[in-house]
C-alpha cells in the first residue's frame, strides 16, 4: 500500500499555496468601503493616545482592511508605512520616531487626506486637508 497522496491533491495543495502567497503579496486591499475604512481610521486615531502595542493593532487593523478605490498613490503609501510600522506588535518607538521626515510628513498628509474622506464620506482628491498648516 503506498502512502503517497494521489496526485490530484499535491496539486491542489500548491495552487491553494500559490493563490494564499500571491494574496499575501499584494498587500492590503485597495477596494475598502469607504465606512470601514474610516472605522479602522477612527480606531488608529484613537490608539495614538494609547499604548504603542494599542497602534500597532491599530495599525493593523488598516492593513486588514484596506483603503478605499481610487486613494491617490502618494497616500497609499504612507497607509503603507503605517501597516508595516504595525506588522510588529510591541513596536519600541512611535511611527513618529521610526520614520525618517519626509516619510512622517507624508503620514501627516495622508491624515489629512483620510479626515476629509471620513467627513465628506467620499474618496477626496489628493493633497485634501481640513487643516490649514
């Protein structure tokens, strides 16, 4: 009697393997609904006046979620910064401190960006603040 799985299996193995590294490549979705986005935004502002474990769940809980279609590029990026700043779940410093500045003012641009979204509850444009700086 041989041990050995019949071939249809091993194949369905790899290509349910392939499909799960391939999602994994792709990062966060970038078609989130723009409430649940500002759900997981609301939870990320509230956490930076906690802990710095309670942001990295927060952060988090971004990646899970995803921005919504049609985030400007430039604000997809320093989404992504967060969510890798939060991919360690006792982070010893503040994102703040752990990116260098032009990547820490991106971060605040993007904020900006996701309080409009939040407010208007649609996608804004690029560069979009509430804040006059």
């Amino acid at each position: 009697m041989s041990r050995h799985l019949p071939r249809p299996v091993p194949a369905l193995l790899l290509a349910a393997g392939l499909a799960a590294a391939l999602t994994a490549c792709t990062g966060p979705s970038t078609n989130a609904s723009v409430p649940a986005f500002c759900d997981a935004m609301t939870d990320w502002w509230i956490s930076q006046e906690q802990t710095l474990a309670d942001g990295a769940t927060a952060a988090q809980g971004l990646g899970s979620t995803g921005t919504p279609s049609g985030t400007p590029e430039r604000h997809r990026l320093a989404f992504e910064q967060i969510v890798a700043w939060g991919a360690d779940d006792e982070p010893e410093i503040a994102i703040s401190a752990a990116v260098p500045d032009d990547v820490r003012d991106e971060i605040r641009a993007f904020d900006d960006w996701a309080q409009v979204t939040c407010a208007t509850g649609e996608v804004a444009e690029e560069g979009a603040s509430m804040i006059v700086r």
